[in-house]
C-alpha cells in the first residue's frame, strides 16, 4: 500500500484564512425531517433494501430487511457505495472507496473562532480519477478542517482499492495512524495531528470520470440512479430536483428536467461503459 500525494498544493497555517461556508446541522436535519416530509405527504419506512427484483410486466420489488416487501412502477436507486450490491450492472465508472476523519471534541483553539480551513486543493480527486488504473490499494491525506457541533472534524484518509468492490472497511488503528501521519507531514496538519480525537469511517461513492451517475438505465425499465458525487454537498441540491421533476411531473416539466440534466452532460447512462 503507497501513501501518493501528501502536502502539494498546501500553505503554511499563518499564510491561512479562513473561509466562508454553510454547513448542514445534521442533529436538527434529523429531528425534523421526518416531520417536514409527513407534512408532504411522504410516507417513511425505516429497513434496510435487500434486494431489487424486476416485476415481470413493469415495475419493481424491494424486498426490506424486515420481512416486507414494497411496489413500486419507477424507483431511484440513490445507496452510494452500496449501490453496486443491490444492481450489479452498473457502469463500470462507478467505484467506492473508504474515508475517515478524525472528530475532536472541541474546536482548537489555535485556530481561533470557529470556521473552515480548507487546502487550495485535494488529493483525493486525482486518485479517484486514476481509479480505473490501480493494481494495489492507495491512500492519502488531505488536510483541512470543518466545525462540527461543538468540536471540529480534522482531515481526510482517503483508500481506494483496485476492482468495483467496495470490500471490508479498513482496521481504523491503521487507518489512524496514517491519518495522523499524514497531518504530522505538512506544515498546515503539524500542529493538529496530535490532538485527541475519535476516527470516524464511511463508505463513499465516486466515478472515476468525475461525473456522477444521474439518469434512467436502459437496460432496466423504471431504474433511475443517484449516485458517484465528487462534490455531492454543491451538486445534490441542483439535480435532486430536476430528476425529481423529470420522473413525477410528466409532459413539458418533465421534458425541460431532462433536457437540463443532459446539457449539464447527465441522464444518458446508455452512452456509458457497463461493468
């Protein structure tokens, strides 16, 4: 396993401003989510999807990990680096890969009033775009950090394996301790990598040409898929809506909607190499 990039592209701390940014807060995103979508008429159910089974004259099954099962004549398959388990057939572009930060539990004070600190630019870009090339697992750090409730979250491991398999999550002392090493090699990270902190692991989804898969599959009637974001916190909020649009409102919205998606170079899945 190689550690690839490192400190390019980073200045030193004082050299630093902090930047503007909004930030999601996810403990009142929870609480009054469910509330905002009952209020819309949406119907929540809390199970995990085992498994997608095309009906035989249209529509689709989803078989719950509760023993239930729901109909549905068009479905959005929007799992991130889960996606793959539940369609195999996806294009080949879509890839996983694992990332971590490390959570601290208050705000460095160094740093001052609670902002963004961002590096000019990530890592983790290029080596998604090299994805497709691998033949060994790579990772790296890229530095930064955001506020987060009280505390902050400080830096990211990024691992990407060879193939389209997500595989197991990687041993978080490891995982750590590159972490912390990779902060402790640039000038920026130095004075933060030692600070007392919790990993935090998650699975995320990417596509190697650093367009994400927004459209209907061919190949498979009334499967949309939502998924591969690079930079899902500014793209999201854009196309959420026109696929939104495109699948329930029929006749010219739904034709504007999907003539948008494809001059912002989405919705063809078609045109893309499958797996």
């Amino acid at each position: 396993m190689r550690l690839h990039g490192g400190a390019a592209g980073l200045r030193a701390l004082s050299a630093w401003w902090p930047l503007p940014f909004a930030q999601v807060d996810s403990t009142m995103l929870a609480a009054r989510l469910p509330l905002v979508l009952a209020a819309a008429g949406v119907t929540c159910q809390a199970a995990r999807v085992e498994r997608l089974v095309p009906q035989p004259t249209a529509g689709w099954a989803l078989h719950l990990s509760d023993g239930t099962s729901l109909q549905t004549s068009k479905l959005v398959l929007a799992a991130g680096a889960h996606c793959r388990e539940l369609w195999p057939a996806l294009p080949s572009c879509l890839r996983s890969s694992w990332a971590a930060a490390l959570e601290l539990a208050s705000y460095p004070t160094l740093l001052g009033r609670p902002a963004a600190w961002l590096p000019v630019g990530f890592g983790r870009a290029g080596l998604e775009r090299r994805a497709a090339g691998l033949s060994q697992p790579e990772w790296l750090v890229d530095g930064g950090l955001v506020p987060w409730a009280d505390g902050a979250l400080l830096g990211q491991h990024t691992l990407v394996r060879p193939g389209l398999e997500l595989g197991p999550a990687p041993p978080p002392l490891e995982v750590e301790h590159q972490l912390r090493q990779g902060l402790a090699a640039q000038a920026w990270g130095a004075p933060l990598g030692a600070l007392p902190g919790c990993l935090r692991q998650a699975a995320v989804a990417f596509c190697s040409e650093g367009v994400p898969l927004v459209g209907p599959l061919a190949e498979a009637p009334g499967l949309w898929v939502f998924t591969g974001f690079s930079a899902g916190f500014s793209q999201v909020p854009v196309l959420a809506p026109l696929v939104a649009q495109a699948l329930v409102s029929g006749g010219d919205l739904a034709d504007a909607a999907t003539r948008r998606l494809q001059q912002l170079g989405l919705g063809r899945l078609d045109q893309l190499g499958s797996s």
